[in-house]
C-alpha cells in the first residue's frame, strides 16, 4: 500500500474508533450551548488547506476542494442555530502571489462552488443572501460573471447572509473607503467635518451589517491576517487548532460555547 492509501487508512482508523466519545460530547455540548444567546454574525478565517493536504502526501488544491466542500457543512450548522451573518474569508489579495497553478486551481474551484450555491436548496430554504466582498475586478471575468448571478439570484432574501471574501484584505478595504470619501468631500457631497465612524462603516464592503460578535480562525495560527480589520474592533477571537478541511460540528459548537461564556466589556 502505498503512502496515500496508508494515510486513508489511518484517518478512517483513528474515525470509527473515536465515534462512540464524538457522540457523547456532542450531546453534552448541545445541552450546554442550545438555551444561551448565539451570535448574530460570525466570522470565519478558513485556514489549514494546504497543510491538511500535505499531511495526506496529497497536492494543496486537494486541501482546497475538501475546505470548499466542508463550508457548505458549517453554514447549515450555522443556519440551523439562527446566525444570521457568516463572513468567510476564502482568498485574499496576498493569496495571489502563490503559484500560478495552485491561484488557476482556487478560481477553478470558486467558479464551481459559487455555481453549486446559488441552486442550493439550503440557500432557497433559509433565504440566504450570497455577497461577494473585495476587490473583485481582480478576480477572472467569468468568475465575476459566476459572482454576480450568484448575488442577482439571491438579492430579495434578508433571513440570513453569506458573505465571501474574495480578493480580499482589510487593509485594501479601508484604503477604498476613504477613497470614496475623499471623493465625495471632493464632489462636495460630503463635508470632511461630518466624517465619523458612521460615515466610514457606510462605505466598507459590510455596509449595513452587523460587526462580527465573533471570529474563528481553524489551523492554530492565532492572528486576523487582515481580516475585517476595521469591523472586529471589539469581536471575540477564538483560535482552534484544527485545519479547516476537518472542522466538525463539535468545533463549532465549542466555539460557541467559548464565545457565550465571555463578558464583552466594549471597552468600558
């Protein structure tokens, strides 16, 4: 047997001898989590790809196309307790200075996920509202084309929200904002002493939604990357030390529970 086949075998293994504990603290998680205040709006970093690939002896687009499977998953778990804004950070802008073939292989995969969504019948069930945020003209024109049907097909739903960010960096969006402001002072639209906090949140790519209450980030790495800079001014973090493409159910309940035991202070 070769090293993928050994691999398989041990992850299958090590799956069916864990089961039995899986569904008992699942349960005891459930009872601990179901009658407390769930976020409103979380934010995912989906971190781990590639270095759950490499573990297998597999190539990192094989990491990809089970982290992009894998979101599906999370957001019905998401869905089902009642959270109504789930922001994933898919792809940033540095993420285009990996190789050629692995970007061509992202936008490969993207162009397919994004297909699959916007026919989903959990999409149509929860009306879900699909929103692309980043620079998206950075992208490949038939993966906006994909993007903006996706968003066209879903615009009247206001249950729920996905937001995916795409060609995205915090600092990128922050730059954009006050481009936008500056113009429109500029324009005369705009008098620079009416500039606040309000004005600003009105020209990032979240315009109208809530700030994350919480983001998660899977993988270990225990830093934002420029995710949502601006917006998880007061967010909870959580840090959770398994790659993306083998988050469970527990996780995120475990995240949840993190988060609901915290006292968020908003700095007084």
């Amino acid at each position: 047997m070769n090293k993928k086949g050994l691999n398989k075998l041990y992850y299958e293994i090590t799956d069916y001898l864990m089961k039995p504990f899986y569904w008992a603290y699942k349960k005891k998680l459930w009872r601990q989590i179901k009658n407390k205040q769930m976020p409103e709006h979380i934010g995912i970093i989906l971190d781990g790809n590639r270095r759950y690939a490499k573990e297998r002896g597999l190539p990192p687009w094989y990491g990809h196309e089970v982290g992009a499977e894998r979101v599906e998953q999370i957001l019905m778990y998401c869905f089902e307790l009642g959270i109504r804004v789930i922001t994933l950070y898919a792809f940033s802008t540095e993420n285009f200075k990996r190789s050629e073939q692995e970007v061509n292989k992202i936008m490969e995969i993207a162009k397919k996920k994004f297909k699959e969504i916007m026919d989903h019948p959990m999409i149509h069930k929860y009306k879900v509202k699909i929103k692309a945020i980043g620079r998206l003209y950075e992208l490949p024109e038939d993966l906006q084309k994909i993007i903006m049907e996706a968003e066209e097909k879903t615009k009247n739903y206001n249950k729920f929200q996905i937001n995916i960010a795409i060609s995205y960096g915090g600092r990128n969006e922050i730059v954009d904002c006050m481009k936008k402001i500056a113009q429109e002072v500029k324009d005369g639209k705009l008098k620079i002493e009416d500039v606040n906090e309000t004005t600003i949140e009105n020209y990032l790519y979240t315009k109208g939604l809530p700030d994350p209450d919480v983001i998660i980030r899977t993988s270990g790495e225990e830093r934002l990357s420029g995710f949502l800079l601006w917006q998880s001014a007061y967010s909870e973090l959580i840090f959770l030390e398994i790659y993306w493409p083998a988050i469970r159910k527990i996780d995120l309940w475990r995240a949840i529970r993190v988060f609901q035991q915290r006292h968020r202070r908003y700095g007084k």
